[in-house]
C-alpha cells in the first residue's frame, strides 16, 4: 500500500491540512492564553473564549472545505472508472474513462478503456456468429434438436419445428419427450445418452436409423442421432431429420416401373422363343404355318417396338431438357397434319372421324413434338377403345387464354373406379385387351407427363358402353420463373 502513488496523494494533503489546522487552532489558542494572562480583566474572560470557539470552527470549516475539494479532485476519476466498470458489466461498451490527470489513474482509465475495447471486439464476434449460427439454423430445410443429457431441449431450428408440429418450444425447459411424441426416437435418444457415458477412448456412437412419424402428417424421416460436447461441462444430443418420404415414393415407383417392365418384355420375348425354336426345330413346316407363326412373331416384336418407343418417351420426358424447347406454334395446320393420318385408321374399322377446328385458331407454346405424341396417343386409344362403326370427335377451341382439347369416341368406356388410376404407368382396365391391340399401359401417363409440363390439367369423363371423353386445358404462354 506504500508504494501506491494514490495513496500518498490523499495522505500527504490530508496530513498536511489537519496540520495546518492544528497550527492554527494552537496559535490562536497561545494568543488568547497569552492575552488573558497580560490582562486580568474578568469581564473579557468570556468573550475571549467566544472567539476561541468561532477560530477553531472557522479552521475547521476552512480545513472541511479544503479537504472536501482535494479528496474529490483525487477520488472523481476512480468513481468514473468504477461507474464506467459496472457499464462494461452490464454490456454496455459505449462509454469511455474520462481522465485529465496523469501517473497510475491515467493507467488505470487506459486499462480499463483497452479491456472495455477488447470485451466490444469479442463480444461483437459471439455476436455475429450466433447470428450466423441463428441464420444457417432457421434456414435450413433439414430438420435440427439439441438436447442435453437430461433430455431438455437446448435447441431446435424451424423445420423441426413444423416438421414435428410445434408451436412454442421453451428452450432449456422443455423435454424431448413432452414435445416429440415419438416412442422411437425417445428410447433412441436415452439409449445413446447411457452408451456415450460409458464410451471410452473418445468413441462417438452414432447412430442413423429411419423412423416415421403420424402427426402432423404421415411422414418417413432418417434420423441421425450423435452425441455432442456443447460446452465445458455439458454433453448433449444433437438429431438431424431428412424428410426422406418423397425420395421414397420415387425409389419404390422406379422399382415398381423396373420390374414392370422386366414383366412386360418377358411375354413377348419369350412368345418370339417358342416360335423361333418350334421353327428351327421343324424342318419340314409348311407354308401356312411358316406364314401364321412369323405373323406371331412380327406381333410380338411390334410390341416390344411400341414398348421400348414408349419407355423412351417417358425417360425423355423426364429429362429436363425438353422443358427448353416450347415455343410458339401455330396449332392449325399442325393438328390438321396430325389428324390427316388417322382417317385411313377408321375407314378400315368403318369408324366415322370428325375435326371441330375453328381456322382462327391463335398459336401455343408448345413443341410440335410434344403435340404429337399427346393427340396420338389419345387419339390411338379412342380408335383402339371404340367398335367398329363407331364415331370418333377431335374438337380444339379457345377458352379464355387457354386451349382446350377434346377428344370423344363413342367406344367401350371406362368403369369409374378404373378412372383415378388410368394414368398410373401400366395401368390398363383389362390387361389382356390392351396387349392384344400392341397396348402398352403407357400411352396415358405419357400424356399426362405432357400436360403437366405444359401446367395444364386433363380430365375425364366416361360411361361403360357410351364412350369416353379426354378434356385437356394448356395455357397458351407458359409461366415465365426467374432465373
Ligand atoms: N378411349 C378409351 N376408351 C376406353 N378405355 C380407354 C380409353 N383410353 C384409355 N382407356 C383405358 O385406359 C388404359 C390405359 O390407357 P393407355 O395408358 O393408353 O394404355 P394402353 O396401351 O392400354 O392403351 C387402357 O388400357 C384402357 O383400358
Ligand atoms: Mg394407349
């Protein structure tokens, strides 16, 4: 304490004025002592004493007033070092130590001034990564929750939020199982907490395992669990949730389309087998059966061409580039083209064929291709679907900033629980009838794939033994995305 500077600087001025105050008060006390013995007046005893009185209360003021101004000029930049302190302890870093003096106060402020600096800088870089930590978290699609070990979330991101269906989450309150009410995921979670305490040698026992939820929609999620250090002393959970219920309807669609295909083939590859080898093993066949079986044989390979033709349409439409090439086209001669090629069809089946066009007809964006393929196919069906004399009807007009297609026969129909699923691929309502006429079970769900990449709708309407009515709507300009 001695060698403190500051010390001194309150000691020596307080010791020398309670000096000076002493002196004084001695020196006035020695006169009027002095004075009283020169003269043995009584009656000035009394007043002597007075002024005695009013000397030492006027040394004391004057002593009080001088040490009240030293002490302040030597203790204010300690008491706005202290205020300025209690600011930085509050996260207040704005305000700065004021000092005019010099020596140690002036180091102190300048300390104080550097950590208060010092705790801004640090303070703003926890900041601004929290903000990036808040910003990744809430914008990510995947779904994130942190608990510690005692089960309590300590944190949880907005999809989580709405992929769990959770309004309000209290964080660091709020237990895993109270909110997520999946038996799954809580057993998972506990059983992780007691492995990872019994871990040794620094193992992480993760864990990825696929479990499906029913609220707030039935959805299948991958869940990867991993235990986590969060801080110095607490350990945690951290669960990442992947919707995966789209990826697997896709994955079990394609499989379903692989093995139909692979069932497709098979019949008529094998047909064309058998007949090739009776062939081969029968030298002497005769012209008739010769002629008969390549007949077979052309039939079934017809089908394998019109099956292949329509998987590659399909995998074509599936690829993007297509979407690339719309543009306007003239519908007019177009369709007419189109349609020119089937009025031979129905002469053979004695089928009547009519086109209800309006020559004023405004262009389409659309891919002459892509057109193509969907009148051909829904006019191939209305031919193959409709008994000989029938009556067949393609009618194109303008509705509104849409063209609207439609195509009428007046053939077999179609049961209305066969309708919703028509366009699934290789649904056919009687399989055996399609395959004999080189059907496919693709030709529909080529043209709904077509209308979808013109946003357009295709609907439906039949009666069993009436006939079939396809209505397809495409709006004349695609919709335009940004970039
Ligand atoms: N115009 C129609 N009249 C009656 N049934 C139809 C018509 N169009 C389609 N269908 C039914 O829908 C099924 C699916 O049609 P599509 O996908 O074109 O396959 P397919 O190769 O069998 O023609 C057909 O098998 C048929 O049962
Ligand atoms: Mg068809």
């Amino acid at each position: 304490m001695l060698k403190n500077k500051s010390f001194w600087k309150l000691f020596i001025p307080f010791t020398s004025l309670l000096c000076l105050s002493l002196t004084i008060t001695g020196y006035f006390a020695s006169t009027i002592i002095k004075g009283h013995h020169a003269g043995p007046l009584a009656g000035n005893q009394a007043s002597d004493i007075k002024s005695l009185v009013v000397y030492i209360l006027f040394a004391f003021v004057i002593t009080g007033i001088i040490g009240f101004i030293v002490i302040k000029i030597n203790t204010s930049p300690l008491l706005n070092i202290t205020q300025t302190a209690k600011n930085f302890a509050r996260g207040n870093f704005t305000g700065k130590v004021e000092v005019a003096c010099s020596g140690e106060m002036r180091d102190l402020a300048d300390a104080i001034n550097t950590m208060g600096a010092e705790l801004q800088a640090r303070t703003q870089i926890i900041l601004d990564d929290k903000n990036k930590l808040d910003a990744i978290m809430s914008n990510m699609r995947e779904a994130v929750v942190t608990t510690d070990y005692q089960e309590r979330i300590i944190l949880i991101n907005n999809s989580a939020q709405a992929m769990f269906g959770l309004s309000k989450v209290e964080i660091n309150k709020d237990y895993l199982w109270e909110k997520i009410r999946n038996e799954k995921v809580c057993r998972l979670v506990r059983e992780l907490i007691m492995s990872s305490g019994k871990a040794e040698n620094g193992s992480r026992p993760e864990k990825v395992v696929e479990i499906e939820i029913l609220s707030p929609g039935k959805k299948l999620l991958q869940m990867h669990l991993s235990p986590i250090q969060i801080d110095k002393v607490t350990y945690g959970i951290l669960l990442v949730f992947h919707d995966i219920t789209e990826l697997r309807k896709l994955e079990n669609a394609r499989r379903e389309f692989v093995a139909n295909v692979s069932h497709e083939l098979r019949t008529p590859i094998a047909t064309i087998k058998g007949y090739v080898e009776t062939l081969l093993e029968n030298k002497e066949t005769s012209e008739e059966t010769l002629r008969e079986f390549l007949g077979i044989i052309m039939k079934h390979t017809q089908r394998l061409d019109n099956l292949i033709e329509d998987i590659l349409q399909l995998s074509k439409l599936d690829s993007s580039d297509l979407k690339m090439e719309l543009h306007e086209l003239e519908l007019y001669g177009c369709i007419e083209n189109i349609f020119s090629h089937y009025k031979e069809h129905c002469v053979k089946k004695d089928q009547t064929i009519e086109l209800d066009m309006p020559p004023s007809l405004p262009a389409m964006e659309t891919n002459e291709y892509l057109l193509r393929q969907l009148l051909t196919n829904l006019l191939d069906n209305a031919i193959k679907y409709t008994p000989n004399g029938g009556r067949i009807r393609l009618k194109v007009e303008t509705v509104d900033n849409t063209i609207r297609f439609e195509i009428s026969d007046t053939g077999i129909g179609i049961a209305q629980e066969h309708l919703s699923r028509i366009f699934e691929r290789f649904y056919r309502v009687d399989p055996s009838r399609s395959r004999e006429m080189g059907g496919t079970g693709l030709g529909l769900s080529i043209v709904k794939h077509i209308v979808n990449l013109h946003h357009g709708v295709v609907k439906v309407d039949s009666n069993v033994g009436a006939g079939s009515k396809f209505i397809i709507t495409i709006p004349r300009h695609q919709p335009r995305y940004a970039a």
